[in-house]
C-alpha cells in the first residue's frame, strides 16, 4: 500500500524550507540564496498537485504522519511531535499571528475533515474525530467530536490509530 | 459487465450530467476533459487487478494494462488527489466529481449515484466496516460517511454532513453529526445536474 509517500515528500519539503530559513539567519545566507527557488516550486507542486499545504508559518515538531492527501492546510499554529494528520484538515489560520494560532501537544490524531482555529490548547494524545470544529481547548486523552466540537470520552486510547 | 461497458455507461450518465445529454458532446473531449471519468476509468482496471489476484491468484498476463495502471497512478493522484480503494464494488453509471479530493473505501456503491468533491468514505476505527452506499445517491461536497453502514438507495446527503450511522432510503441528511430532516425525498432533479451549492431551503422547493 502506497501509505502517505506523498505526505512525506511535503513533510520533507517542509522540513527543507525550514533549514533554508534558519541558514539565511547565519552567515551561510549565499548558500542559500540560489535554493529558495527549489523549495518555492516544491512547496507549490506539493500544494497543488497534492493539495497539501504546510506553511512555513507553522512549528510542527517531529515525526508527522499525514495519511491521504487534498485539502491539508497547516498554518499559524504549533504541533507537537508524532501528530496525525487526516485529509481536508484546516489546522490554524492564514490571517492570525500564531501567537493567537492553535497549539497542538505530541501524539494528537487530527480527522479527516476536522477545522482547528483560534486560540485553543489540544492536549497530548487528544483525539479530533473525523468532521470536528474544535472551538475550546481539548484536554489531554480526550476524544472529541462534532460541530462543535464535544467531548465524548475523556480518556481515549489513540494509540492504536496512530499505528495504522 | 465488462470494463468497457461500464465505462461507456458511466461516460453516458457523465455527458447527461454535465451537457445535458445533447449528441454534440465529442466522445473524445469528454473522456480528455474529466478528471472524475478518467477515476472511474482508473478505479475500474484496478478493481479488475485486484478480482483478478482474489479468483485467479495471479496478475493480468496483460504487461501493458500494469503499465498503465503504474504510470497512471501518479499522474491521477495529482490529477484528481483522490484515493479509491481497490477493493470498492463501483456499479456503472457513477459519476465522481471533476474536481476530485475524493477519498473513498466503500464496500460498494450503487448505480446512478453522485459523489461530489471533498467527500470521504471510509473504515470507522470503532466499528471496522466500511460503508454500502445504495443506487441513485446524492452526496454533497465535503461529506465523511464512515462506519459498517448502509446509505440506502436514493437517499441525499446534503453539503458537509458527518454520518456514521444508516439512513433509510430516500431520506435527506444533514450536519455534523448527520440527522434525517427528511424523509421521501425524490432526488432525480438533483441527480439530473451538476448543482451541488444546496441547502434545506432548496430542498422545500422541491428541487
């Protein structure tokens, strides 16, 4: 199964855009003078080809996972480490600072189709289920579904989803 | 039914779809212009691969068809950004959106169905099943409908609708999470254009 090779590829040209942007902060700045162009057209090919969008604007921590692709939008906002992302997501916003972004913990299962924004606080290992708008903030192990978002079951193994 | 057959049934339902059924619709343009036939055309001799692997235990002797079906892939997936499972049953005469984002592992969905873009069906995590979708369905953009289910035949899912729980047939759905508003709703008008911006207020009308 061609499991998210194409979420890879977006996470990797995020990943790049990052690096670049850090070097141009150090001296090393010529080097990457010529490089931004790559990473321009990797970021729009990967935005328009596979309709998933991770701004640079976004602080997303290590080991994402992002299951199918189309209509991913991650901006503005801060991940935690091993987050799962589901198509049609819209986590934060382009017109808000991040300060006033989403915050996400570690090991958080966004669903598919689920809208994140504002200025709200998911805890570690908190589940959104699939169509969820989340308005307040999520506490730690708690699932949460619907528009808007409830909880339903405030301490949910996402493990097991995590490794599918 | 073979491939062939289904696809000409589904280009047929796509021409009345789209044109309105008028003979000046080339064939050609047709099947070069729509992203939504091409996967159809796609899911199809994938499905054919993977009935093959089921009955036969072996590939199709056919090295051209998985070169295609191999090239194909890539070129689709940007294309259409959509993801059908190779083991949905598709009747003919199913139209899936042009505009793609469509991310679907039914069981099986029915003939005369219509499928908008940004929709997912798939496998519930709680209940491991995916669902039935019946004949002559409308289901509206942005729509996930999960869960070992059964959308029965003529049903309407209106725009955005979350459902992981069966609705009768010829019921309209509607929200998140999906609620009948309707029952005994005739959707062949809906089903007779492309329309899909739709609200409860149309549905009063009787469009």
């Amino acid at each position: 199964m061609l499991v998210s090779i194409y979420g890879l590829r977006a996470s990797a040209i995020y990943r790049f855009g990052l690096k670049l942007r850090s070097l141009s902060r150090s001296p090393a700045i010529v080097l990457t003078l010529p490089l931004w162009p790559l990473y321009w057209i990797a970021a729009a090919i990967t935005r328009h080809g596979y309709g998933i969008h991770l701004s640079l604007s976004a602080e997303i921590g290590p080991g994402l996972y992002i299951g199918h692709l189309g209509g991913i939008y991650v901006g503005h906002c801060t991940l935690g480490e091993q987050c799962s992302i589901g198509q049609q997501t819209k986590i934060g916003d382009p017109s808000t600072a991040k300060a006033n972004g989403p915050r996400l913990g570690s090991r958080v299962w966004v669903g598919a189709h689920s809208k994140i924004q504002g200025r709200v606080n998911i805890g570690d290992g908190a589940t959104i289920g699939a169509g969820a708008r989340v308005l307040a903030d999520v506490p730690p192990h708690t699932l949460v579904m619907g528009d808007p978002a409830r909880p339903i079951n405030r301490d949910y193994d996402n493990t097991s989803l995590l490794m599918l | 039914m073979s491939i062939r057959q289904a696809l000409t049934a589904d280009a047929t339902f796509y021409r009345q779809l789209r044109f309105g059924n008028r003979r000046s619709a080339l064939h050609g343009f047709v099947w070069l212009s729509s992203t939504g036939l091409f996967l159809l055309a796609m899911h199809r001799t994938a499905y054919f691969f993977q009935r093959l692997r089921r009955e036969q235990g072996r590939r199709p002797k056919l090295i051209i068809l998985r070169v295609l079906l191999a090239a194909g892939r890539p070129f689709l997936l940007f294309r259409a950004k959509s993801d059908i499972s190779g083991v949905t049953k598709v009747a003919s005469g199913v139209y899936f959106s042009d505009r793609g984002q469509l991310v679907i592992g039914a069981r099986s969905i029915g003939s005369g169905t219509v499928i908008h873009h940004a929709v997912t069906i798939g496998m519930s995590t709680m209940t491991q099943g995916t669902p039935h979708i019946g004949a002559n369905v409308w289901i509206g953009p942005d729509c996930v409908i999960y869960g070992n289910i059964e959308i029965g035949d003529g049903a309407t899912l209106l725009p955005g609708t979350v459902l992981s729980k069966s609705v009768p047939p010829r019921s309209v759905v509607k929200g998140n999470p999906g609620r009948i508003i309707q029952l005994d709703f005739d959707n062949s008008k809906l089903r007779s254009s492309l329309n899909f911006a739709l609200d409860v207020a149309d549905l009063k009308s009787g469009d």
